[in-house]
C-alpha cells in the first residue's frame, strides 16, 4: 500500500498543536510564578537567572507532558498498525491519522510512543531518587553526628557498596531472573520502611511535648505509610490504587540500593560540618534530644546541597533508566520508555534515522533542564 505524505511544516504545526495542553499549563504556571517569585522562597529565586527559567521550563515541559500525556499522543504507544512499518514522518495513516515523527520497526507511532515514555520517566526517577534520599539522609545523620562506631559501620557499608562497578551492580539487580528469588522484595521491604520511620521520628522529635497534634501525624503517617508499604512491596493494597509491576519494582530497588551510599556520604559530611555550628551548641545547652537536633537543626541547613543534588541525581537516574532500557533490561520490551525506545531504533540506524531521534533529543533535553535547574539551585544555595 502507497503511503500519502503531509509536509514538513505541517508536521511542525502539528507537533505544536498536539503539546496545547502543555503550552497552556506551562503559561499559567509561568505567570503565576513571575507574578508571585518574591513570596514563593527559593522557586521564586529560580527566575531571577536565564539559566534558572530555562531549567524550570524544561522540567516542567516534560512533567504537563507526563500529566496530559493522553491528551497530546495521537495514538495508543502500543498499538499497531501493519501498513506503518517503518513510515517516514508525517505517514498518514488509512483512516486520516498522521504519524508525525514516523512508525517504528513494529508499526507504532515514534510520537506517541515517547510523549508517554515520559510517564515512565517521570515516575520511577523522581520516585526512585526520594526513597534514596531517605535512605541516605537517614543513615546519615547519626553517622555525622554521633561518629565512632555507628559512622565506621555505616561509612563501611556505603563505601562497599560503592566500591562495586556500577554497570555489574545493576546488572546483577535487574537480570529478570532475580525476580523468581526474595532478594528484590526483602530490599525494597527494607528500603520502603525509612520514609515511614523518618517522618515518625521527625513528628516525635517536634511534638512530644504536645500529644494533640502529635498522634494525629503519627496516626496519618502510619494509615498513608503502612498502605503505600503494603501495596508497593506485597502488591495486597486493598483497595486496588497502590502497585507496582515486578519489573519496575526490580529497577526502582536497584535504583535506591545504587544511589543511598551517595547521598549518605553527602549528608554526613554536612553533619559533621554544620554540628560544630553555635546554634548547634545552644540547643545542646537548652537538652534537646540528638534526633531533634539532626532532624531540626541541622537538616534544615543542610538543605541547599541536598535539593541541588537530588536535581543532579533525578538527572543521573533518568540517564540509567535509559542505559537499562537500552541493554533490554528491567521493562518489558513492548515499554515506550525512551532507553527502550534508542534500542529497537538503533537497529535500523543505517537505513532509518528518524526513530532515534525523538527519544534522543527527549531524554537528553530533560537531563539538560535538571543540570540547569540544579546549577541554579546551587547558585541562590550560595547566595543564602
């Protein structure tokens, strides 16, 4: 069957339209932010520099697009239609469709297929780098503080997990044939506790002295902490909202195994740094608790380092996302995440560019708004 063509500035336009939803949520949140930057702390800060707005808007450009996703892709990403094989961009399709960046090897829309691998993305990364934070933060705060054998210990432990080649590591952690073993789900049983155990401590440690608020955000932490636990780890939420596949549990436990030994080291040598500070000393007169003081003395200070490197981080990880895509390893292989994406389309390089290309530039464009938001970050942390 003959394939029709439209133009090139026709798939441009069209392109354009397609993203409205973004363009529109993009505006709004932009011109609020402009209008209000003066009360809006450090966001507000982001907008006194190119380099800020530019991060900002990349960033935020990717998450309406994960958001309205259903709304900007044409097509079903998994969806096939045979007379599309390998079309070039701007195939229309025999009912009046446009396949405006092409059809891949096995005649699924290119377009469709990466404005939804930024669901993927937008998800596990962001996600993934939390839990670590947690993690590292965590661990990291007795082991700044307190030093001696609890920070031997810990420092031990991150250092040998940093010690092991990082390709062998999540290689090891994402072959699909750990699933059929415990090891993946006793790692995330343990990783999934810290956020529930942090935020009860950071409650006690604030409130003890007033049980009135302290068991309301005990209780909702433990209902909210204990129902994300049990439908994360053991795929048994009750009412169906909280899963996820084996697969993406296999990466996201890699994910954080890889990455709190890092964020460990950092938070560490910020506490070691920050507790020899004068208010340190006065809250250590007045008999605060330690926990108080590394949870609301210290942690607080230590926030700039921490928010530029989760941006730097939430970069990392979304490039081993599509490092591990492209070696097939971790999502299925019918996923539209852009590694997987790279992967069928390299196949056809010397014949066919145009499927490369869009999760390319979509993955790199990503990572270059988190560097250039992290860089700003870093700028106004400077500044404070």
């Amino acid at each position: 069957m003959q394939l029709e063509y439209v133009g090139a500035f026709q798939i441009v336009l069209g392109v354009l339209f397609r993203f409205w939803p973004v363009w529109l949520s993009l505006a709004v949140v932009l011109t609020l932010s402009i209008t209000y930057k003066k009360r809006l702390g450090l966001y507000g800060q982001l907008f006194d520099t190119g380099v800020g707005v530019a991060g900002v808007v990349i960033c935020l450009f990717w998450l309406f697009t994960a958001i309205f996703s259903g709304t900007v892709a044409p097509f079903d990403p998994l969806v096939q239609n045979v007379v599309m094989k390998d079309a070039l961009p701007g195939a229309m399709t025999p009912d009046g469709g446009v396949y405006l960046f092409g059809g891949d090897r096995l005649a699924r829309d290119i377009f469709s297929r990466m404005v939804f691998g930024s669901q993927i993305v937008l998800i596990i990364a962001p996600a993934a780098t939390a839990f670590a934070l947690m993690v590292g933060i965590t661990l990291g705060l007795p082991a700044g503080y307190f030093g001696g054998r609890i920070d031997s210990v810990l420092s031990f432990l991150a250092n040998l997990v940093l010690a092991f080649p990082v390709i062998l590591l999540f290689y090891l952690l994402v072959t699909p044939g750990i699933m059929d073993t415990p090891i993946p789900y006793a790692l995330a049983g343990v990783f999934f506790l810290f956020p529930i155990v942090f935020f009860c401590v950071l409650f006690y440690t604030r409130f003890r002295n007033r049980t009135d608020r302290l068991y309301p955000q005990l209780a909702i932490t433990l209902v909210l902490g204990l129902w994300i636990y049990v439908g994360l780890v053991f795929d048994a939420d009750p009412l169906g909202i909280i899963s996820i596949r084996p697969n993406e549990l296999n990466i996201f436990v890699a994910v954080v195994f890889a990455s709190s030994p890092g964020v460990f080291r950092i938070v560490r040598g910020l506490v070691m740094d920050i507790k020899t500070r004068d208010y340190v000393a006065a809250a250590q007169t007045r008999g605060e608790t330690p926990w108080y003081i590394m949870l609301w003395e210290i942690l607080p200070n230590a926030r700039g380092p921490l928010i530029v490197d989760a941006c730097l981080r939430i970069g990392y990880t979304t490039i081993l996302l599509g490092t591990l895509g492209y070696f097939g390893l971790g999502l299925a292989p019918e996923s539209p995440d852009w590694g997987t994406a790279i992967k069928d389309s390299s196949r056809l390089l010397r014949a066919f560019i145009h499927p490369a290309l869009p999760p390319v530039i979509a993955l790199m464009s990503f990572v270059l708004g988190l560097n250039l938001l992290a860089d700003a970050l870093r700028e106004q942390s400077l500044k404070d």
